[in-house]
C-alpha cells in the first residue's frame, strides 16, 4: 500500500475520533433520523448535530435522504459499524487485562484489590 492510502486512512480515523461524532454513528446505527432526533436521542444541542454530520457526511461516513423540508441521515457502509464493534470489544478486552493484572500485582503485595494494604487498619487503632 502506498503512501496515499496511509494519508486517507489517518484522515478517516480522525474524522471518526471525536466522541461526539461516535456518539451520533452509534445512535445511526440501527435506523436513519433527523437532526432533531439525534438531538434528541443523544443530549447534544441541534447546531453541534449538524456541523458534526456535516464533517461526516463530507467524508462519506453518513449520506443525507431529504423528504419535505427534512433530512434523514443514515450511515453509508454499516462496516464502519463493524469496525466501532471491533474496537469497542478491544477496549472491553484490554480493560479487563489491567483489571486482572491490578488484582495480580495487589496480591502480589499483599494489598488487597481496593489498594488497601492488610494490616493499615490495625495499626492506626494500636496508635489511638
């Protein structure tokens, strides 16, 4: 692969790295909606809505259906979907490996998994 694919790939996972734009690919990802239903659904102000669907549809990311005075957005490739899955369970994954490793290294140490060293209690009562 070339250097332009590199270019165009980076370009596509900054567009997707905005937690409001991922928040509305979500949102998208079972059916088509208006602005005023994304608003509404995801909390985020219509204006920001707009600009945010804007940039993704300049990309190709979303495509835009106008029927009467609305416009419905759906998502152009539902693997773009696919992909956020594919990510979501890696972050899923790696969250649970730094769990388990805090228990590990916390056993280790005789802490317990709260960080609560054994024994702190008993030695601040003894003080008293």
């Amino acid at each position: 692969m070339d250097q332009d694919f590199y270019c165009r790939h980076s370009e596509l996972c900054k567009t997707l790295a905005n937690p409001k734009r991922q928040q509305l690919l979500g949102t998208l990802r079972d059916r088509e909606m208006s602005v005023g239903e994304l608003a509404q659904s995801t909390g985020i102000g219509q204006a920001t809505v707009s600009q945010h669907l804007a940039i993704l549809r300049s990309r190709g990311i979303v495509k835009v259906r106008r029927q009467g005075s609305f416009a419905y957005y759906s998502i152009t490739n539902l693997k773009i979907i696919q992909a956020f899955d594919l990510i979501t369970e890696v972050m899923r994954e790696n969250w649970r490996d730094d769990a388990r490793r805090l228990r590990e290294a916390s056993a280790d140490h005789g802490d317990s998994p709260t960080g609560h060293v054994a024994g702190e209690d008993d030695k601040e009562e003894a003080d008293v």
